[in-house]
C-alpha cells in the first residue's frame, strides 16, 4: 500500500466495503448462472427408475396437495412422492425450479408448471419430453394443447381455469333482464339501467384485473379476442395491429374513461376485484372459477350469498373468449426418479384423483367427463358454464421468454388503460416489439 | 481493509513510544497479531462478499444462448463471451420505456429513479431526522417512550413496511379515506413516486434522527450558555453552534442513508409492483433481468450500481469530510500537540454512535 493519508485510506476502504455488500447482494441474484440444462442433448430419457422423488409446486393451501401424496403414496411402495412447497407467488416458483435445473437437483422430479410455462421450460430444458405412448384420452383439448410444444408432450395437465362472468341476478331480475349479457354492449345497456334506478354511487359496473401483472395480459387477450382480433396468429406470427384487436384495447380504454369499469380497478387483481363484487359494489365481474366459493360464503364476508350466478363472459362483438388458466405437471429434466414421477403424473390425471382433487379445491378438473358429474355439479354449480369457458378458451402466447411478452403486452394495455398512449399506437408499439421477441 | 481497521487503533501506541522511524504500524510484532486475529473475519468477508463480486464481474462478462432450433423449438445450452457487449448495449436504447422522464432505456429510466428517489428521500429525511433529534434531545416527561416509540419503524423489516404502505394506499385504503378524494397511488403513476418516498422517510428518518440525537448529546452545555450570555437567538444557536457540530456525526448519516437508498428494491417491488417504470430502481431492473434468465445484463447491471454506490460514497468523504470511522480523532489528538483549542470531551464515533443507535 502507498502512504496515501491513513484516515482517507481508511475511510475509502470502509465506504468501498459498505458498496461491495451491495454489488454482493446483487450479484447473487444475477451471479451462479451455472449454464441452463442442454436442450439439445439428445439422450432419452429413463422412464424406468424408480425411487423417491419430489414435487415442486406452491404453498398447499387447501391442503389437498398433502391428501393426494399420500393416496399415492400407499399405493406405491416402490418410490414415494414427497411434497416440497414453495411460495405462493408464480414468479418465485418459477425462479426456484429454473435455479434447481441449473445445479441438476436430481431430487426434484415433479413440477408444477404454469400453463404459460410451457414453451419456455420445454426450449430451455428445465422439462422433460413426455414418452410417445402418453395417453390424454378424455383431457380437454385446450389443456392438451397448452402442454404441447413443437409437437412434443412436455407435462401432463393436471388443473384448468377459465374466465367467468358473475353478475347480480337479483338485480338484473329487478330491472327486468331476462339473461346475462353477451356483449359488452349489451352488459353496458343492463348497467346503465340498474345504475338509474339504484342510485348507489357505491356500485360499480363491470371490472376484471388491471393492475399491470399476469392478469391484465389475461384480460387484455380476452378483450382483443372477444374483438375478433388475435394477438399471435394460427402461424405463429404476432398480429396484433389490426383494427379488430384496437377495437377490444379502445373498449376496455372508453370503459375506464367512462366510469363503467371503477378508477381503481386499474390497481386491482384478482382478491381486490373479488372483495369489490362480494361486497356487493359491481354489477359484474371477470373472474375464475374459485371466487364462486368466496362468493357464497355464509360466515357474514359475503353480500351476494344466493344473489349472483355465472355466464360466460360476454365479448365485444359476439361471445367472449377467455384465457385458458391451469396448470401442468411435468417431468424435471434432471429428476433422478423419473418413473416414480411419470407414475405420479398418471395418478393425478386419473378420475378418482381428479375427482377429489375438484371437491376439496374447487380447481376445474382437465377430464371433460367430470363436468357433468352429479357430485360435483352439485357441490360446483358453475362447472358447466365453466366447460363451456374453457372449451373455447385461447391460450395466451406460446413464447419462450414469455415474460419479456407478457411484460410487452402489459405496457401496451397499461399505458392505454390509464389514458397516456392511443390505443392504435399502443398495439403498433406492442407488435414492433412482439415481432423482435416471438420469431 | 485489514489496515483500515488495525490502523487507529495501533496508531496512538506507536507514536508515543519513541518508534517513529517506523513508518507502517503493520512493521512491527502487534501489526502480525492484528492480522492473525483479523484472519478469520478476511476469510468470511472473501467467501461471502469477495467471490460473489467477482463472479458477478465474470458474469457480466457473459450472455445466455437465446436462439431457437427452428426444427425442435429447442435452445442450445451455455453461455457465450461477450465482452463488455453487456454494458455497452445500455447506450443503444434497445429496451425503450415510459416513465416520468420520457421514453427513454429502461436502463436510464431507473437509473434516474434511483437518483431522484434517493435525492428526495435523503433530504426529506435530513430534515425531518434532525427535527426529530432536537426534539428528543429536550428534557420532558415521557422522553424515553418517545425515542423507542421513533424506533419503531425503523425496526419493522422493509417488506414488511412495503405491504403496511401498500393497504394504505389502496385506492380505498386509509390515506385516501384521510385526504377525501381518490389517488390511485399504486398504479404507476407520479403519486407512486411519492409513496415511496412517504413510505421510506416514514420508516428511516428515525435513522438519521437517532444519530443526530447521539451527536446532540456530545456538545457540551457551557457553549449555548456562553451564546445566551452574547445574546444569540435560538436560530443562531442552532446555525452556529448545533449544526456545526453535529456535522461529523450527520454527515455519517446522511452518507449511510445514501448508499442504502441507492441499492433500494423493497419499497417498489413490494408496495408497487414489478414492471412499474415510474418507480422501477436498479436493483430492481437488474432482479427482474436476472429473472428472465439474463445473468449476464444483470450482473452489468448490478455493477454500474456497484460503482455508482462507490462513486456516491468517495464524494461525500472528499467533499464532506464523512468520517467513517472515527480516526478523527486521531487528526485531533495530533492538532491539540499544536496548542489548538478543541471543545472538551472527544465526541464519540459515528460508528461507535450507529453501533449503539440499532
């Protein structure tokens, strides 16, 4: 070290150590990028191994996950599935499995992929290819389709979700409107009438989600489509500056414009736009298929018990078209005990599994036989309307950095939403930029 | 950084002792016991700040195979040497976004947030922490519970603030019920600037407040006496007297609130939400890059912060004279050999001070 000043030297050292901590902190979130699991090694894999294995899915709220294990389980004395929660945020879970796939934990077998997921776990190998001879004989066709990726299998689905449209039958019935609307034309014309002649400030229109995360780029596909538009074409191609899907951006855009969806609804997610329909301030809301049984709580939290029921969720020009929600259970690339795994997959997609898994955690089922089961319509009222959603549900982009898509999306809507950008030039924008990230 | 700490320590005892021909306390027998003894802590401090710095440095360095096999869909494994391609790309504007200052880069974007938000706040803070510490340093009934009372936010974890803040927010949250009209604070708008920076100067004036009170209590009574005798009025007092010399201990702080909020990423990824550009910081562009498997942009990312922080913190030692470590007294100790005057009684530390403040 040179004579520099003592007390300067110090206080230089002391002040580069107080920086160095926070290029450390950052640095371990970018740091460790061992390189991601070889997509191209062409080595097939071994179905036959068995021995435990871990499934990595999000915190089991219900507590259903633990039920399912352990049914498993007892009936598999050869390798035992052990449950390894994780948060309860999507973003998070998806971090913790990428990570694990870069160091090859081979104890993680199972994992829950997001319906989203699927191009980017499947290009970049953090999932296993399904075997050829996997059977999805029953399961809904969207579901399929959404774990399928260049033609290959990637995961078995295991839960779907469609949009519904929950509305006040007590009030619609008051006002003298015969059924749900089907448009937003016609859902507009059924508020202004209720509005009118409730004179309740408090009561708002219509919502869905609009704060700017995963659920606006649900509710701005749904808009562009229930236009007629698309945001990435049959080839592949995005296509989203046309005048079909400015048509569903201007809607929502007016709506936000002339209070039929609340200001703040462009803070809300899915609780905040479930708390404001339970407690009996909107006319309608855009929401899954879970919020019936919030709705119908008898416990003094809901307003709406035995006032509200689904439709389908109206379109902007002729029906609507909702966003395929729901999960996938895929194979881990680096699992160790990939028949154990494959077995658990098999499981879960079973009637009996799907059926209690439906019972005890109100998550629509991927076999299309159950929609109609006696128990539970019985217990689920909507689940027909809900086949109806999903059956003519779209998936939203298939893209492998999927979030630089959906991020995309989202500035687009978002901006044209709170009234900063016109829509045409929002989705001109979005399809520039669409075009660099989806080739 | 061994002889930053070992120096003002071992400095006093080698000057009186007739050894002054020895130019480096490190020469001499206590110099080799200091290391030995500071060993272990090197080894902590090089395994867990010293190699994750420098494989975040090899990393930005690097960028992850993104093309797709146009037959399978599939992605070649590795990573790929780009040289300094990372941080030169920050000046191509690949990455437009809308913010407060226009579209720009969203690299510039939060770049000028951090900036803004830790101007604002770091003032904000000043003010308020120093009104604070006058306050408490007044002798009343209750003192004590006022000082732990301050404390309060500051011991709450900032995630944990960030949710607080973000239900009082809501569009129907408490703050709009007070202010009787709705401001839509979380949607990503120029009221969300002011909620961080509510939320933070909420939770961290207290900070500065405590040291400045710790800094209050070394100025010794018989100089506001002497003033009242002048015929000083409070404001000159304070001006001329209790500013002056709480300078050493606020400048400390104000510099430690600095780097802190420099490196800020719990208040807006908490409280607002990701992909907000108006509120969007570094740390928290270079999480959300890391997220999308960018390791490499992330860690260029990460160490423009790291430089900045550097930067930020040599100014106020050069310009400001922060004394970090207290070897001002050292300084002082040698003047007083000259016959200078000096108040009575050393002040304490900063460090010594933030030690006792947490």
């Amino acid at each position: 070290m040179t004579f520099v000043r003592p007390a300067r030297r110090v206080l230089i050292a002391a002040a580069s150590m107080s920086a160095l901590f926070v290029a450390a902190a950052c640095g371990g979130g970018g740091g460790g990028g061992a390189p991601a699991g070889g997509g191209t090694s062409a080595a097939a894999a071994d179905f036959t191994k068995q021995g435990d294995t871990e499934w990595w899915t999000g915190k089991d709220l219900s507590g259903n996950n633990k039920n399912l294990v352990d049914q498993f389980n007892a009936q598999h004395p050869n390798g035992k599935v052990i449950l390894h929660e994780l948060p309860n945020q999507a973003d998070q879970q998806r971090q913790q499995m990428i990570q694990n796939t870069q160091i090859k934990n081979p104890k993680m077998g199972i994992l829950e992929m997001d319906v989203v997921w699927t191009a980017e776990f499947a290009a970049k190998g953090y999932a296993e290819a399904m075997p050829p001879d996997t059977s999805t004989e029953g399961m809904l066709k969207a579901t399929v389709d959404a774990a399928t990726y260049f033609g290959k299998l990637y995961g078995l689905p295991s839960t779907s979700d469609g949009g519904l449209l929950y509305y006040r039958k007590d009030l619609l019935d008051k006002y003298g409107i015969a059924a749900a609307p089907t448009t937003f034309d016609e859902m507009k014309a059924a508020c202004d009438k209720i509005q009118a002649g409730e004179k309740n400030d408090k009561l708002g229109c219509y919502a869905g989600q609009f704060d700017k995360y995963e659920g606006l780029t649900v509710n701005f596909d749904e808009a562009v489509h229930g236009a007629g538009g698309v945001i990435v074409g049959d080839d592949g191609k995005p296509n989203v500056a046309t005048p079909e899907a400015t048509k569903g951006l201007q809607t929502l855009t007016d709506w936000f414009k002339d209070g039929h969806i609340p200001a703040a609804a462009i803070t809300w997610q899915e609780p905040q736009s479930q708390v404001a329909f339970t407690k009996g301030n909107l006319i309608f809301l855009r929401n899954w298929g879970y919020v019936y049984a919030l709705n119908q709580k008898k416990d003094g939290s809901s307003a709406v018990v035995g006032k509200f029921d689904v439709a389908p969720l109206p379109g902007i020009i002729g029906p609507g078209v909702s966003s395929l929600g729901g999960h996938t259970k895929a194979i881990a690339k680096y699992a160790e005990n990939k028949g154990t795994a494959l077995d658990f997959l098999k499981f879960i997609s079973s009637p009996e599994a799907q059926k209690s898994n439906t019972l005890a955690t109100s998550q629509s089922p991927v076999l299309e036989s159950l929609y109609s089961d006696p128990d539970l319509v019985k217990k689920y009222p909507f689940l027909p309307t809900q086949l109806k959603s999903i059956q003519t549900a779209k998936p939203r982009p298939k893209a492998v950095e999927y979030g630089d898509v959906t991020l995309a999306i989202q500035d687009a809507a978002y901006g044209a939403l709170q009234g900063q950008t016109q829509p045409d030039a929002a989705l001109q924008a979005l399809q520039a930029k669409l075009q660099t990230l989806i080739k | 950084m061994a002889t930053a700490t070992a120096e003002p320590r071992s400095l006093p005892a080698t000057e009186g002792d007739g050894h002054k021909h020895k130019k480096n306390a490190l020469s001499d027998g206590q110099g080799r016991l200091a290391w030995m003894l500071l060993a272990p802590t090197l080894i902590v401090i090089f395994v867990v700040a010293g190699i994750p710095v420098a494989m975040s440095i090899r990393e930005s360095f690097f960028q992850t195979n993104s093309g797709v096999d146009p037959t399978t869909g599939l992605i070649a494994a590795g990573d790929k040497f780009v040289g300094l391609q990372n941080f030169t790309d920050i000046f191509k504007g690949q990455n437009p976004v809308t913010g407060s200052y226009g579209t720009m880069d969203r690299f510039w974007n939060a770049f000028l947030n951090t900036t803004f938000i830790t101007i604002v706040c770091v003032i904000l803070e000043t003010i308020i922490g120093v009104a604070m510490a006058l306050i408490m340093a007044k002798a009343f009934r209750g003192r004590g519970v006022v000082r732990a009372g301050i404390l309060v936010p500051w011991a709450i974890p900032t995630i944990v603030s960030a949710l607080m803040w973000k239900l009082i927010f809501d569009a129907n949250g408490v703050m709009n019920k007070i202010i009787g009209k709705q401001i839509l604070w979380l949607a990503d708008s120029g009221a969300s600037f002011w909620a961080i920076v509510i939320a933070d100067t909420w939770k961290t004036a207290a900070f500065i407040g405590l040291l400045t009170l710790a800094g209050l209590g070394t100025i010794p009574a018989e100089v506001y006496e002497a003033a009242k005798v002048d015929g000083a009025t409070t404001w000159q007092q304070f001006v001329r007297i209790t500013l002056p010399m709480v300078k050493p201990t606020l400048v400390v702080a104000v510099l430690f609130r600095t780097l802190d909020t420099l490196r800020m990423f719990d208040l807006p990824y908490g409280m607002i939400g990701a992909g907000k550009y108006r509120v969007e910081t570094l740390s928290v562009f270079s999480y959300q890059e890391a997220a999308q498997s960018r390791y490499g942009p992330a860690a260029a990312y990460a160490i423009i912060l790291f430089i900045y922080v550097l930067v930020v913190a040599y100014l106020f030692v050069r310009i400001l004279g922060a004394d970090v470590i207290g070897d001002a007294d050292v300084a002082k100790k040698k003047k007083k050999k000259k016959g200078d005057e000096e108040p009575a009684g050393p002040p304490a530390t900063a460090l010594e001070m933030a030690g006792g403040a947490h």
